[in-house]
C-alpha cells in the first residue's frame, strides 16, 4: 500500500519530518553553542596564562620587599581597624554630602565675586591701583630709607598736624585764605607809597590784623619748638660728620 494513498499516514509521516528538521535544528544549535564555549574556554585559558604570566613577573619585582607574614599581618591590622575603617567611610559620605551641597553655594559666591570685580573694574578701581602703584614706585626711587626712618620719627607729630587741621576752623580758616590768594591779581596790583601804607594802617581792619600777626608771633615766641631724640639724635651725627 502506497502511503499517498492513505492520507492519514501521509500527515503523520509529514509531522515526523517537521519534529525530525526540529530536533536536527536542535542539535545543530546545541553542536554551536558548544563549539562558542570550547572558543570562549580557550581566550580564557590564553588570558588567564597571559595574567598568571604578567603577575608572576610584577611579584617577582616585588619579592624582596615583601615577606609571607606580610600579607597576614596586614588581613590582621584591616580586621582589627574594621571599626575605624568603617568610620572613616561614614567621614567619606558625609564629605561627599557636604561638598554635594556647598558646590551651588560655591558656584554662586564665585559667580557673585566675578560680577563684583567686574564692577570694581567698572568703577577704575584696578586702573586707580595700578596709578597707585605707579606713585608708590616714584615714592621709592626718589626717597631713600634713610627718609623713610625719619618719616617714621615724626609720623606723630605729622599726625597731630594733620589732626588739628581737619578742624572745622581750621579749614574755615585755610579755605578763605585760598580764596583771598585766588582773586589776587598780582599783574594788576598797584603800588602803594609810605604815606599810603600808613593811611592804610589806621584803617580799623588793618589795625585788627596787626593785632592778630602780633598775637600769632608772640604765642608762637612763647612755644618754642620742641625737637624729638631721634632729630636731636641725627642733627648731633651730622654735626659730627
């Protein structure tokens, strides 16, 4: 009996053929995965000789410094220092948080100095300390140390000076000066003979300015100049010299 003429054992014979091709596909797949192990197990076995090698080598440059107890000793510090070991991880994590939430605050403070000494440069400050600086090298070349100590000596009474001149009085006092020596005008000024002079002096203003000039003399007679150590000090090495 042909088996085209029984149909029933034409479809059986056809899902034999189907789970044959399956199964055959199988072992083919399985044929390829085995030979991509045994590949994959060689590169293992060249790289592990290569490292096996390679660390040989590296120890062996390191043998004499390194003794056998060494390694255990050093399992034995790391066991013993588990507790700081695991504090100094927490210092870690918390630097780690701390530097994680300063690092905008950081960013910010530097944008905000970057935008104030654009300002500042703005405004000439950086150009008014180079000019500064510059004043400061005039200073130097043209005065000796020498200049300097005496400048220190005195810087005192300089100060009073100074002091007393920042009064309101004081620079009442100077700032009409100045003004009277402004509106001078010495190309125009006319001369004045004796007899003018001395009808000038009865007048009751120029009689008050004697009296001050006469004033001012006779308190500046009464207060003689005091001279400091260190002036007296130079002028008596002078003197010697």
């Amino acid at each position: 009996m042909n088996a085209t003429d029984n149909p029933a054992l034409a479809e059986r014979l056809d899902a034999l053929d189907r789970k044959l091709d399956l199964v055959l596909a199988e072992v083919e797949g399985m044929r390829r995965i085995r030979r991509e192990v045994e590949e994959l197990q060689e590169d293992f076995t060249r790289v592990g000789k290569d490292l096996f090698s390679t660390a040989v080598a590296e120890l062996d440059e390191v043998a004499p410094f390194i003794a056998t107890g060494d390694f255990t000793a050093l399992l034995k510090r790391v066991i013993r220092n588990t507790n700081n070991l695991n504090e100094l991880l927490v210092q870690v994590e918390s630097s780690r948080d701390l530097l994680h939430d300063a690092t905008p605050l950081a960013r910010e403070l530097f944008s905000d100095g970057l935008a104030k000494l654009d300002e500042l440069d703005r405004k000439g400050y950086f150009a008014m300390a180079r000019e500064l600086g510059h004043a400061l090298d005039n200073v130097v070349t043209h005065f000796t140390p020498e200049d300097a100590r005496r400048l220190a000596d005195n810087i005192v009474v300089m100060l009073e000076t100074f002091k007393n001149l920042t009064q309101p009085e004081m620079l009442l006092a100077v700032n009409n000066a100045m003004e009277i020596y402004r509106k001078l005008d010495f190309a125009k000024m006319e001369e004045v003979t004796l007899w003018k002079a001395f009808r000038e002096l009865n007048k009751p203003e120029m009689r008050r300015a004697l009296g001050f000039l006469l004033s001012f003399l006779r308190n500046l007679a009464e207060h003689p100049v005091m001279v400091s150590p260190a002036s007296n000090a130079n002028l008596t090495s002078t003197q010697k010299s």
